[in-house]
C-alpha cells in the first residue's frame, strides 16, 4: 500500500460522528441524554451496551438486547455502518445535523424489523461482507488463505478502533481489483449492488456516476448528490480509486444517493 493511499485509509478511519440518544419517552422514564464520539465505520450493536448502562444509573434495569434505535421514525438497522446511516438519512436538507439525535426504543418493533442482535452477529455480518467484498475483487478468495486468528484479529481491531491492527491484516486482501465493491444506499429501501469491471467494454475507466447509471438505467446523476464519509464524491470520480482508497472496514464503498434540495 502506498504512502498516499495509507494516509487516506487512516484519515477516513479517524472519521467521526457526535451523537445524542435519547430514551424514547414511552419508556416511562425521565433520563438525561447519551452524549458520544462515534466512528464512521462502527455499528450500533457495537455500543449499545454503553448507552443503556448510562441509562441504567438513573432508571430501573433496562435490556440492552430489547432496545432498538430509531431517528426520526426511521428504524436504524444494525447491520449498516453508522456512517452509512447518518449520510443517507441526515442530509436531506444539506444542512448540519449535529449531534445527530438517535432515539432509544425499547417498544415493539416494527413488523420484520430484527432487534435482538449480539456482538457474535455483528462480527458475522461483518465478515460475511469482508468476504463478499475479497470474493468480487480477487480472482481466488484470499480470506481463505487467511488464519481464523487473522480474522479475528481484523474485527478486534475495528471494535477496539486500532487502526494499524486492523490494517496489518486488511493490506493483504487491498491490491488488483476485478469487480468494483460499491454499494449504493436510498432511504427506506435496501442496499442495491451491481457486478462491473472497473473498466467498460472499450476499455474506458469506469467512473462513480457510470457506476449509477448501470444501476439505475436512465438515472439523472445530476440531480443526486452522492455521499461516503460526509463528502459528496463528484460523478466523474475514478470507481477503481475510490475502491482501493476509500471504502469502509469491510472493503465496500458505501454511498448514499441523496436527493439534491429544490432551487
């Protein structure tokens, strides 16, 4: 990995998100906010059991695995990226929305909607990912090369936020890339995802909004913004750049496609 693409890695890394939950008021309880400091790339399962344990000191017991989160009226789901989340659900209006309010449910859930996830599924998520994202840039699966040790110590370092643990393994699954890891995200319908070659069939670099476009047939890009990490990425932008530098823990691009505001 080159120098320029570690600094890129590690400044996306580093990204974060200030967050204030709230226990949903009918719960029955009078609790003082949860202020924190959320990276981009962690999930939700991952944290939850630090916010109810700060809503624990003021109220009676409450279980972190009925709780649920939401932000305004839209069920967050676990299994996305909270950067994911907060790109595709928070920008709306293009205007800032800090700290991003998350309501903490412990309500019935919406029908299909899952609650009761652990740590243990938030790692199998996670690597099932990893591994679909190896499977579509790498000719053979190198995660099956890899140790269960190796493995594991990628997820221990996402969870503990150790950069270079982390990336001491990812380095070996970065490198030729045979079909673009991108996934594309809209409010209130799932990921959508679409096998290209990082280059077309005469040979032209594909680009993000080609990308799109293959996607979603006679899309206007233009009347779109598309986000990763905060930043509205330009339609031209190199596909094949943005999968080596800019994808998340799991070695997909997740970008939000955003409606642009009315003039």
């Amino acid at each position: 990995m080159s120098s320029q693409d570690y600094e890129v890695m590690r400044k996306v890394w580093e990204l974060r998100i200030p967050v204030q939950f709230r226990l949903d008021h009918d719960a029955g309880h009078h609790t003082e906010p949860y202020f924190t400091m959320l990276s981009r790339s962690t999930y939700f399962p991952l944290v939850i059991r630090e916010v109810i344990a700060h809503f624990n000191t003021m109220t009676s017991e409450l279980d972190p695995s009925n709780a649920w989160l939401e932000c305004d009226g839209t069920p967050l789901k676990w299994n996305y990226p909270v950067g994911v989340l907060y790109d595709m659900l928070t920008v709306q209006e293009h205007t800032p929305y800090l700290p991003w309010t998350v309501t903490v449910k412990l309500s019935s859930p919406p029908p299909g909607f899952s609650v009761k996830v652990s740590t243990d599924a938030a790692e199998a998520n996670f690597m099932h990912s990893v591994k679909e994202a190896d499977c579509l840039k790498h000719e053979r699966m190198l995660m099956k090369e890899m140790k269960m040790q190796e493995h594991k110590q990628m997820w221990e370092g996402l969870v503990n936020d150790r950069f270079d643990q982390f990336w001491e393994v990812n380095r070996k699954l970065c490198g030729d890339v045979k079909y673009l890891p991108i996934r594309f995200y809209e409010k209130d319908v799932p990921f959508k995802q679409i096998r290209l070659t990082p280059v077309d069939e005469n040979g032209a670099k594909r680009t993000l909004g080609d990308c799109v476009a293959a996607l979603h047939g006679d899309f206007d890009v233009s009347a779109f913004d598309l986000i990763s990490y905060g930043v509205v990425l330009p339609p031209e932008a190199s596909a094949l750049w943005l999968a080596r530098n800019y994808s998340y823990p799991d070695n997909f691009v997740h970008v939000a496609i955003v409606k642009k505001p009315q003039a």
